[in-house]
C-alpha cells in the first residue's frame, strides 16, 4: 500500500471520472453501488430513499459533506436527477438542480479530501471503484 494516499493511482485519475464513466455505462446500477458505498463510508451522513411494497426498488440517496447535501434520485422512468443543497447550522439555505455529472463532480471532489481524512471512507471508495 502507498505511503501517502495521494500517491494512490485511482486518486490521480479522479474519484469524480471514475464515477462519471460508471454512470454512464448503467446509471440504475451505478446508483445502486453508489449508495452501497456511501452507506458503507459515510453512514451517519448517507440517507437512502427505496419505493415499493415488496420490491424495495432505490429511489434515490444523499449525502452530507461538510455544508452540502447531494442527492442523486431515479424517477423510475428517463434519467436520474441530481440537486445540491447548502446546509449551514442544519438549515437548507439552497437547493439547486444539477446536473447528475456535474453533481458527481463535485461529489467525487468532496469524497476525495474527505477519504485523505478517513481510512473506512477510503476502503468504501476503493471497493467501489474495483480497487481492492
């Protein structure tokens, strides 16, 4: 394992495009391993939506990362959406809908500096993108 985790591969080639070129093969799919990951890595801050009586079908997930909040949701039918929302004090001053890359963007930016902070938070990461 590398002594610092900047010298890790898959960090220079960016947590975000990892991400974006996975959701671009299957995003329900890739939606269902990103909220595996999330749960698994941020737990207290990973809120995960299902639907359905029986079935339990995602629905959507967020996260909070310092004072942001994404949420990526599938509709059930077309593709997925994404907003972000700024959280100061615990109160929603903003949401705003984005992009699901540009959510993913910003996202993977903020996993990065968070999983330099956090050895689970980074094994998450790594087993999501096939690393480990």
């Amino acid at each position: 394992m590398p002594d610092s985790f900047e010298d890790e591969g898959w960090v220079k080639v960016g947590v975000a495009g990892a991400m974006i070129a996975d959701y671009r093969k299957d995003q329900r799919a890739f939606l269902e391993g990103l909220a595996t990951m999330l749960q698994s890595a941020l737990p207290e801050d990973t809120e995960i939506k299902r639907r359905g009586l029986f079935t339990k079908t995602l629905a959507g997930v967020s996260v909070r990362l310092g004072e942001h909040s994404y949420a990526i949701e599938d509709p059930g039918k077309g593709g997925l959406r994404a907003e972000r929302s700024k959280i100061v004090r615990g109160i929603t001053l903003k949401r705003d809908e984005i992009s699901v890359e540009e959510c993913l963007s910003e996202l993977g930016a903020a996993l990065e500096e968070h999983v330099a902070k956090s050895g689970n938070a980074r094994e998450a990461l790594r087993t999501m993108l096939g690393l480990s």
